[in-house]
C-alpha cells in the first residue's frame, strides 16, 4: 500500500515539474522575444507604482514614461512584492521595439529574469523529486 500512495505521490510531482517547466520556456521564450525586438533605447522615468493588494501581500508595480516616435509611451516594471527596486522619478533606461514602441521592457529589471530561474530550479526539482520517488516506490 505505502508503495503505490508514493507512486501517485512522486507521478503528481513529476507531472507539477513538468508544468512549471513549460511555464519557465514561456517566460524565457518571452524574454527572448522582447531581446530580439527592442533594438532601440532611450530613458524613462518612473512615474507612479500600480498596487496591487490581495490578503496576504501588496506587490507595487513601477509605472515607467517614456518617450519613442514623438510620443509618451508607458511600460511596466516586473511586480515585485514589499519595496521596489526603482524610486518616483528615478530615470532609467527602456528598451523598445522601433516598429511598436509601445512594446518595451527595462533592461535593468532584474526581476524578470530571476523568476525566470526560480521557475526553473522549482520545476527541476520538483521533476526530479516526483522521479526518484516513483522509482523507489517500483
């Protein structure tokens, strides 16, 4: 009986890595795409903080103006939980697609790319966990 219940266990693991996995391509793929396409630069300024409040965390979002193509453009910074990074008017750069300056990101927001590899790491263990179990469990 312990046998099988850490087969459905390690299965269930295996598959949630899998998942998160696939979630992590997702987001790299993103990252990637938004790389390739904002080929040109300019400063923004941070302008206001969208929050965001559930039950038990408020995530402010920095809200960055930028100027592309003779317009004012704005582009969010990754959410990130408690205090941000980026204070109201800090200048910093922004990256932007010249075909669709209102595609853009913040070359220096790290956040992105840390949930990226949090992402990652979390799947692969979770993957390797739910194998290693399942193959004991046989």
């Amino acid at each position: 009986m312990f046998g099988s219940s850490s087969a459905i266990v390690g299965g269930v693991l295996f598959a949630a890595g899998l998942i998160v996995l696939l979630i992590a391509l997702v987001v790299l793929q993103r990252i990637r795409m938004l790389h390739s396409r904002c080929t040109a630069r300019t400063r923004g300024t941070v302008i206001r903080f969208v929050e965001h409040e559930n039950d038990w965390n408020l995530t402010l979002t920095p809200e960055i103006r930028y100027d592309a193509d003779g317009r004012e453009r704005t582009v969010l910074a990754a959410a990130t939980a408690g205090l941000p990074d980026m204070h109201l008017d800090e200048r910093t750069d922004v990256a932007y697609d010249p075909t669709h300056p209102d595609v853009a990101y913040l070359p220096a927001d790290r956040h992105v790319g840390s949930m990226a590899c949090t992402l990652t790491a979390a799947g692969a263990v979770c993957l390797v966990a739910g194998a290693a179990l399942a193959a004991a469990s046989a």
